[in-house]
C-alpha cells in the first residue's frame, strides 16, 4: 500500500516555474494591494508573535484610528486570510483577533523591509 504522500504532493522547487520579470512584478503588486491602507500594518505589527487582541485592545493600541476603519481593516485582512476573527459565545460577546500562520509569516518578511530601508540610512 502506498501513502499519501507518494501519490499527491508538492512538485520539487526545481520542477516550479521560475518567475519572469513579469510574474514577479505583478506578485509582489498583488500583495501590496493586499496591505495597503494606512493601519494595515500597524495592525499586523500589533498581532505579530501569536497574539490575540479584543477589538478594543486594538482600539486602545491605535487611538487615531476610528472604529470604523479599524473594523473595516480587519474585515479586508479576513477576507485576505490574513487574520482570524475568533467568536466567543458568551454574554456580553467577546471577539479576538489574530493572525492566521500564513498572517504570522509575513513578520520575516516586514522585517527584513525594515532592515532594508534602515540600511539606507
């Protein structure tokens, strides 16, 4: 009997397509789509190392941002995959938020963009 592995899996990096210029480009432009905004980030940086915040722990983190644009930022990350929405059934009704593990890996990734512009300097 043969496992599952050995009939599906991932093709070896080798096998992938390489990126083209093209491809490349239009990748990095998807994801910044995706964090663009002016809280996004600050958010994320809030959610990094596994946290979970109460809605209200994110309001009082970011006092410039309205509860509006907090709630709509978090809605487009959700959408994203970005963070998870985490529902407690409870009175009164607790909510959390945190990043999912594909959220969390982008912190290599910012981080090595803040070295990158520190640099610079």
């Amino acid at each position: 009997m043969t496992s599952t592995h050995e009939k599906v899996g991932y093709a070896p990096e080798s096998k992938r397509t390489p990126y083209t210029p093209l491809t490349a480009a239009s990748g990095v432009e998807a994801v910044i789509r995706m964090l663009e905004g002016r809280w996004k980030l600050v958010i994320l940086f809030h959610l990094f190392g596994g946290q979970l915040l109460r809605f209200s722990d994110l309001e009082r983190a970011i006092p410039a941002i309205s509860q509006k644009m907090l709630i709509q930022q978090l809605r487009q990350m959700e959408t994203d995959g970005i963070v998870t929405r985490i529902v407690h059934h409870q009175v009164p009704p607790k909510v959390e938020y945190g990043l999912t593990p594909w959220g969390q890996s982008l912190c290599p990734a910012l981080d090595a963009l803040l070295k990158w512009a520190e640099a610079k300097s």
